[in-house]
C-alpha cells in the first residue's frame, strides 16, 4: 500500500498485560494504553461494534465507517477503501455473478463431485441446467435440526412436481460421526465432511448464521440466499424461490389475512381443520371446487372453503416451539445459530 498508508489500534482492552500482548503482535502505531482519547473517538465514530475499521482520508475526513468486512471479502484490492473503488469492485462482483455457473461455483480442483447415500459420488456436472439448494446446517444447531423437518417435507413434494430439484448439504459439523448421523436423516445430496469447497462456499455466499439456504436456478446464477426463510415461511409453495413466485405468494397471503391458523368446525369434529394452500381441490362443505386456501384434515383428507370453515369455525393458536441449548461458543436466538 507504501508509505502514505498507516493503521493505529484503538484498544479497549480491561488491562494492560492484554493491551501489550494483543498490540505486541502488531505491525502499526496505537494510542497509549486506556488514553482518554479512545472513549472520546468511540463516541465521535459512533461505535457499536468491534473489531472496526475507520478509514480516514489524507484530508482528514472520513472515508468509510467501517472496512472490515471490505478487507474480509476483497482484501488489500479494497484499497484506498474510497467510493470510486467500491464502485469498481461493485462491478466486478456483478460480473461474476452473470458469469456464474453450478460447476464454477461447486467444481474445485479435481473435487468435481459431491456424495449420495451410502458415499456413492455423484457428479456436479450430473446437476447443470436443474434448481439447487445449497443447505448450510450442522447437527449440534438446534435450529438446524428444527428446520430439518420442514426443509424435508418440502423437498419431496418439490421433487414429486420437479425431479430435477436437488438440495446439497454443506456441513459444519464438528467431525465424520456427527456429519454421518445428521446426513443419514437427509434425502439428498451432499459436499464430503472437511471438504475444502465449504470454506469457499461459506465466503462466496457470506455465511455468518445457520441454518442458510442459497437458491441456485437453471443457469448456475443465485437466485437468492435467503431461501431458508421462504421456506420456513411458505414450504414447497416458495419454489422455484424468484421474485415472481413471491409475487404470487403475497398476493396469496394478502387474501388470507385475519383468517386463523387452525380452526374447529361442526362438519368435520374429529380434528381440528389446519389453514392451508392448495392447488384445487373439492370443498366437502358445498362440493364446489376450490383454490389456493381450504381449511383442511389431512389425516382424514377433508377440506373446506374458507368461506364455508369460517362460518362455523373457531381459531386457535400455534403451540410455541420448546428452545434448545447451541454448542458452546455459539449463540442461537430460536432461527439461526451464530459464532459467539
């Protein structure tokens, strides 16, 4: 970067022997240990968190709040960490996104392959041209494992409509036995645990909490990454994961507003009837065909219009999941698991 470049740690460290052995391992100036200046600069750059990096200009002006992840994602090719260089980088990420295949982002090497059941290699080239999911998890997240379920039932009635649909499971889990034991709950495919593709994959798609999903379509370009929550929110019913689908969705969920989640009703006593989507399906109330929405058994496979199960309907309320503990040095809020 030469010489008209500088760094000086600002330390908020509670002691001096951890001031001096952090800053001992450290190329640049810093500010005398527990200066007054440190809390005066927090306050000035407003600081919320740590570590950040304020760059500031030859002019003495500031630059950028905080380069950190700029230095994560791009290195020393951020620099000078100026609004004309984040531009340039801007572009130059938008053409690797168009550029963007399911081989260049799962291919590494002569790690062109990923696993089944069983360890049977599949090739990626096996999967071009078809929607993926990547499926960032783990067995020791409670989260994970409470999304598992829900990902599961989706997947198979995807599949039923699209077989070419796939998900890939990308671990994090802390050694073979725990990737095997969580591995063998799933239908799908997999990267082999301590494959090196996590990493880049994890960088690629900024993984900072799972579980993650990242939607790949047809063409090898991403689609989203925040699949994960389309579908805990909406199931199979969020495929293919595009924008139009949400549309569609919206304008679905719009029309059920104020409707319960789950009801009774005198037709049907046996069981409580569940609000759900469907394609079509006949209305056991008034035998007229439906869309979209019925209040519906589906142990007894019995379905009402929601104009019908309204009428003689009484809502109740989703039961509250029971929390579990993260893994130490992780910390989970109930969907997502992040480092501590």
């Amino acid at each position: 970067m030469g010489e008209s470049f500088e760094i000086v740690l600002i330390s908020f460290d509670d002691d001096e022997e951890s001031f001096n052995e952090g800053f001992g391992s450290m190329p640049w100036f810093a500010l005398p240990f527990k200066d007054e200046s440190c809390r005066k600069l927090a306050r000035y750059f407003e600081l919320s968190t740590v570590p950040t990096l304020v760059m500031i200009g030859p002019d003495g002006k500031t630059l950028h709040s905080n380069v950190v992840e700029a230095i994560e994602e791009y290195g020393i090719q951020a620099y000078p960490f100026t609004p004309a260089k984040f531009a340039e980088l801007e572009e130059i990420e938008k053409a690797k996104q168009e550029a963007q295949t399911l081989e260049s982002i799962l291919v590494s090497g002569n790690r062109d392959y990923l696993i089944g059941k069983h360890g049977v290699k599949v090739p990626v080239s096996d999967l071009v041209g078809k929607n993926i999911l990547l499926y960032f998890s783990a067995h020791w997240c409670p989260p994970c494992r409470a999304f598992l379920p829900k990902l599961t039932e989706a997947y198979h009635k995807i599949k039923a409509k699209d077989s070419g649909f796939e998900v890939i499971f990308i671990s994090s889990d802390r050694d073979q036995t725990s990737f095997d034991d969580f591995f063998s709950e799933m239908p799908w495919l997999a990267l082999p645990f301590g494959d090196e593709r996590k990493e880049s994959l994890s960088k690629m798609f900024k993984v900072q909490g799972i579980p993650k999903a990242v939607a790949i379509g047809p063409t090898g370009r991403t689609i989203t990454t925040q699949a994960r929550d389309l579908v805990a929110d909406h199931g199979a019913d969020a495929y293919p994961f595009t924008d139009e689908r949400l549309q569609e969705i919206e304008a679905q969920y719009e029309m059920a507003k104020g409707w319960p989640d789950k009801l009774s009703h005198g037709l049907h006593e046996e069981h409580e009837l569940v609000l759900t989507q469907h394609q079509i399906y006949t209305c056991d109330g008034c035998d007229e065909e439906g869309h979209v929405w019925a209040f519906s058994c589906e142990e007894c496979g019995f379905d009402l219009h929601p104009k019908c199960a309204l009428e003689d309907g009484k809502g109740t309320e989703d039961d509250a999941m029971d929390e579990e503990k993260p893994e130490e040095g992780w910390i989970c809020d109930g969907k997502v698991c992040f480092k501590a």
